[in-house]
C-alpha cells in the first residue's frame, strides 16, 4: 500500500480462553501441528496488503507468541506486539495506542481481528477494507439460516425474533483508523466497559457501520470441537490425476508374446529389450504419468545391459513405488490391447491378477479389454501390438 495510505491489521491475542479450558490459551493451541495464531497471521500476511501487522498479546505470553511468530519464517519479520489489558475492550484500546505512538504515520483504516478466527481469506480482507473507505467502519455478516428462538426465564418459547434482519458478526472489523480510536478513549473517559465487539463501541459514539459479505470459514474457535473442525479445514483435498500411457511393439522371430505379465503362446514374439510387453509398459507410463516423472524410456534405458530380458511387472513395480512416495493411491487402472491376435480373453483374469498384485488393487479395479484394428496399419497387417492404458492416483484427503 502507498505511505500516504497506509493499512493496520490488530490482532486481539490477549484473552485466557476459558470457555475452551486447559492449560493453553486457545490461540496457542495446536491445529495440524502448528499455533491457532500462526495460522492466523499467515492468513493475514499472504496477500501482503497490510503495512503493519500488531498483535495484542498477554504480559505471560511471551514466549508462546514468538513460538508463533518464528513459525513464519521471514515474514514474521513484519509482525509487531504490545501487551493488552484486563478486557477485550482494553486490549483493543491498547493495541490502538500502540499503533498511533509508532513513530509512524497512523493507519488510514485498521482491521481488528480475533486471533481465533484462523482462516480470514483475502476476497474478506479486501472486503473490509473497501467497505470502510467506503462507509468509514463495517463488519463482516452471515444470514441466519435457522428459526431464531427467545426463551424466557423458565426456559419456554417467548417469542421469534425475525432472522431476516439479524445477522451473525464476525471479524476482521474495519474502521477508519482515527475515528475508532477516538470512540475507543472516550469510552475510557467515561468508564464504559460493556462493549463486547468494536462495531458496538463505534455505534455507541455515534458512528455508522456498514457490513460486508462475511465468510463460513472464518469460525472462531471457542469449543474443543471448533478445534477439530479447524483440522478438517486444514486437512488436504483429495485430488485425483489420471495418466495416459502407449507402447508398440514389433513381431519378430518367436514362439510367444508376454501381455500384462502372462506369457501366451503365439506363433511370433515381440520385439524388445525387455520382455517387450506392451500393456505393462503402457500401464508403467500411465502410472509415471499422474506424477510428472517421465516414461519408462527414462528410467529403464534399453541401452543399459541390465534390463536385457528383465520382467516388465519390475518395471511396473517401480512406478507403483515413486507413486506412493509422493503421496498417491492408485484407484484403478484400464488397459486396451490392440492386436489381430493373441486372443486376450482367455488371459484376462490372469493378468488382471497380476496387475493387482503389483498394485495392490482387487481384480474390479485392473480393466483388461482388446480390440482389433479391423485389417487396418500395422496392428491389421499383424505387425505388432500396441496398447493403451489409464492410471487413476488419489493424492490427499486423509
């Protein structure tokens, strides 16, 4: 942003969390391995739209939050504290004045964030902070999507407040930078201390504020199960990637051709370095293919003298490992051989068998069909066989 507009995100880390218990505070509690706060600032500082960075922080959390700072490497470089107070009122209120005795010129609009509200996305940021140019204080809102209830002091049904026109409050709230400020000390002065978010402060002292579209993923954790649903938010999306695998093979002087891993006797063999069987090395390719780490060409030369007559399953095998190294499961595989004859019918269950095996995949999962060329190239003159294969490989989602 430029100098003469500069923007603040204030990030409210202060509070004991009692409602969630334990010993932590709820912001240093650990989601996938890392503090609710890391999260947090890392949401924040990934569009780089913020000048400055301020958290508000507890006098004995010290440690706890330069734990969570280190964990972003370079960028927590941009991050600054200062202790907060008693309150969440007072904390803000602190974490104002911080901002404006920076040295620095004040903030042209300030974000004011929960800090356990990990998963602020920058389409909401930039909502923000347009809805406060714009309005000069807003707050992001969901609709209600359930029947509003208000019960009386036995617990009964005393009536049904319309749900179309409250909404569910969030933060990152946005503000005039100025302005915020000033309701904030004079809500001092006069020793008001009953303010449970800023928007209301703001209104209190005679500031309008405007709304913004919030977003369902910015959930605040206040609950031992909002922990476990940030880890589900966190967890990886299952991605599928399909490869696409072909390989020839010429006829020459022989008594058998080996197709997926079966040898059939034939008049003819195929021609090859290997034991030339075309749906494996098809089906090798496909597999190399979900995860970008060339053909079979690459990583078995048939110059090397090593694979003269070697098994094709060996090199099946070893692009079933590499899969699994990076992560994926393979959830089936479909070949097609290309071939006036052998008849693959007969052999079907055999190499599906095989396939399986190496892959470690049930017999419904290995698709085994062949076609002619009806006469036509070289498979109809009865040159060769060719064939085809597709790999599909699951990567993420647990």
């Amino acid at each position: 942003m430029t100098d003469s507009a500069p923007l603040a995100a204030l990030v409210v880390a202060a509070g004991r969390g009692t409602r969630l218990g334990g010993p932590v505070p709820k912001q240093y509690r650990h989601v996938a391995g890392r503090p609710v706060l890391t999260h947090t600032l890392e949401h924040l500082l990934r569009p780089a739209l913020f000048d400055r960075v301020l958290v508000v922080i507890h006098p004995d959390d010290s440690a706890a939050f330069a734990g969570a700072v280190a964990l972003l490497g370079a960028a927590g470089a941009r991050i600054d504290f200062c202790p907060g107070g008693s309150s969440r009122q007072d904390s803000v209120r602190l974490g104002l004045e911080a901002l404006a005795q920076a040295g620095l010129p004040d903030p042209a609009i300030v974000l004011i964030h929960d800090a356990a509200r990990p998963f602020s996305s920058e389409a909401v940021l930039m909502r923000a902070v347009l809805a406060a140019q714009r309005t000069g204080a807003a707050i992001p809102v969901l609709q209600v999507p359930d029947t509003l209830a208000v019960l009386d002091e036995a617990g009964y049904l005393a009536g049904n407040p319309d749900r179309n026109k409250v909404r569910l409050v969030q933060t990152p709230q946005a503000f005039r930078f100025g302005p915020v400020l000033a309701a904030h000390r004079r809500a001092l002065a006069e020793g008001r201390t009953d303010f449970t978010d800023d928007a209301g402060l703001a209104v209190a002292y005679g500031q309008g504020v405007g709304s913004f579209a919030g977003d369902e993923a910015l959930f605040k954790i206040t609950r031992e199960e909002d922990l476990a649903r940030a880890e589900r938010h966190l967890a990886p999306q299952a991605e599928t990637r399909t490869g696409l695998g072909y390989d020839v093979h010429a006829f020459t002087e022989g008594d058998h051709v080996w197709l997926g891993g079966v040898a059939i006797p034939h008049g003819r063999k195929l021609l090859g370095h290997s034991d030339a069987d075309p749906l494996l090395h098809a089906l090798t390719d496909a597999l190399l293919g979900t995860i970008g780490d060339g053909d079979i060409g690459q990583h078995f030369p048939p110059s090397d003298p090593r694979w003269k007559g070697a098994p094709s399953r060996l090199f099946l095998a070893d692009a079933a490992r590499r899969v699994a190294e990076r992560g994926g499961r393979i959830v089936s595989v479909d070949c097609t051989v290309l071939a006036e004859a052998p008849k693959v019918g007969p052999h079907r269950a055999a190499m599906q068998a095989l396939i399986g095996e190496v892959l470690g995949l049930a017999p419904e999962r290995v698709g085994i069909k062949a076609t002619t060329s009806e006469k036509l190239g070289f498979v109809g003159r009865s040159e060769g066989i060719a064939a085809m294969a597709v790999a599909n490989v699951m990567f993420g989602g647990g």
